[in-house]
C-alpha cells in the first residue's frame, strides 16, 4: 500500500527527473525547514492533497476550471501523478528546474477561462483564485501531517505556509497566506462562497474506485479518502456531499499507523531523498 502511494510522488511517463542534480542548487523551499519533512511522506501527501481538491472544489469558479479543463474525469491516477510531480518539484527540486515547471503552468492556465453554471466568469490565472487553491494545498498536506504522522507546533505549521510564499508568487499567488492565522482570516473571507455540489460526491466517488492501488487493498484507498474528508474544515465538511463521509470509530489510528509507516519504511529513491543528496554533494 506504502508503496504504491508513494509511487504517486514519482514523475509521471515522459517526465523523469533527477532530484539529486545539479549538486548543491537549493530549492525553492529551505533544505532544513518543515516543508521538507511534511512532503516527505506519501500517505500524508495523498490524504492532504485529497483533503485540498475537496475544498478547492466547494469554491463555484475554482471547481468549474478544475473539472471542465483537466482530465480528471477521465484519468485520475496520471493527473494524481502530474500534480504529485508538480508539488515535489515545487518543494525539492533545484530552484532553476521548479522556476521552469512553474512557468509551464501558468502559461497553461492563461489559456483556462470560461463561465460556471451560474454565469460567472472565471480565470485560471485569477490571483485570487490562485491564492486559494495555494492556500487549500498548504493547509491540506499541513494538517494530514499534523493529524496522522506527527504533531506540529503552532510555529512550525505557519512555517510551512511562509515557506511557500516563493512559489506562491512564481505561481500568481500573490496574497497566499504567511501563517496559519493568515490561512483562517482567508477561509472566513472565502467561506461565504463555497457551495455544495454534485462534483464533491463525484469527486469522492471517484477517489474510493480509482485504480489507484491493487483492487485487494482498495479498502485501505477509501479509508484514507475518509481520513481526508476528516481534516476538511467547516463550512465544508457539513456540506451534504461529505456529511458522514468521514472516519468511523477507531479508524483514525489505523490511518496513524499507516502514516507513520510511511515515514519509517525504506521506500526507494524518493525525491525528497534524492533531494538531501543533492544537498549534501555541496557540502
């Protein structure tokens, strides 16, 4: 199981990279900061990037370009993979090649724009709308981590939303939140805004049968999409789509045991280890 969600952190085909190069060029994110600890581990990665599309798609405009632009729908592991790819490059690899990536990114969402069902235009570049998607992604791998694996102090979770400001701004992010009382005061603004919708029960549904692991551990999948259901916070967890979707009675331990492997396991030549070495190699 470790395994296979770890694979989600490896560069999809036709994308292969070594972390480990060009020895010494720093990241965007610093080597000895909390980011490097908290991405690190797969199985919190994939609750908080879970957790993150969730409320991403409570938000009208936001929901609307992720779902009428990506292939979501249609292949979810290799989108799984590219954004995967895109937050390890973002927090590990060498400044020059995440500047690079970044840059592809937004010139691809200069050409995403359209109208909700509603009659609202929207922008994929829209700073505001960047703003939150960079937020819900930090908050998200944050508080798997915090939840499942091992506690953060309040100072170490508004590091991590400090320690992303580089790229938030590479990114068009230009207001994202520097602290966690910065994340709150934007939910509260935000939270007006987020509506229920259909997409949130397809988007679930989709987690729980994505072939994302083998079918005889695909029990485990759904209990860690639960997990990410758990950490959502209101107003969107009582939203009819996820009331009741998350852990049941004595679940949370087991998905703490599974996060907490994850960060014991020998799980190959990772990114973020690759990453260290590319570090070291300078000293």
């Amino acid at each position: 199981m470790l395994n296979t969600i770890q694979d989600l952190m490896r560069p999809p085909a036709g994308m292969d990279f070594d972390f480990s190069q060009p020895p010494g060029e720093p990241a965007l994110t610093p080597a000895d900061g909390v980011s490097w600890r908290v991405f690190a581990n797969p199985v919190a990665l994939f609750i908080g990037g879970v957790a993150a599309v969730l409320l991403e798609l409570a938000e009208p405009s936001v929901r609307s370009g992720v779902w009428d632009h990506t292939g979501f729908r249609v292949d979810p592991v290799t989108r799984l993979r590219r954004t995967g790819f895109a937050a390890m490059m973002t927090v590990y690899g060498p400044r020059t090649a995440a500047e690079a990536l970044i840059a592809r990114v937004t010139r691809m969402h200069a050409r995403v724009q359209g109208v909700t069902p509603d009659g609202l235009p929207y922008r994929a570049d829209d700073p505001r709308l960047l703003d939150w998607v960079h937020a819900t992604a930090t908050f998200g791998f944050t508080s798997s981590y915090h939840r499942y694996v091992q506690p953060l102090s309040a100072h170490e979770r508004d590091r991590v939303f400090a320690e992303g400001r580089a790229s938030a701004r590479l990114y068009g992010a230009t207001h994202a939140p520097r602290s966690w009382a910065e994340w709150e005061a934007l939910l509260a603004r935000t939270a007006p805004t987020l509506e229920a919708s259909n997409i949130l029960a397809d988007f679930l549904r989709i987690m729980a049968n994505a072939p994302i692991v083998p079918a005889p551990l695909r029990l485990l999948q759904r209990l860690l999409v639960r997990a990410a259901v758990q950490i959502v916070p209101e107003p969107v967890r009582s939203l009819p789509q996820l009331r009741g979707q998350g852990l049941r009675a004595g679940e949370a331990a087991v998905v703490r045991a599974l996060a907490r492997g994850g960060a014991l396991l020998p799980l190959g030549d990772t990114p973020p280890r690759q990453a260290v070495r590319r570090m070291v190699t300078a000293r």
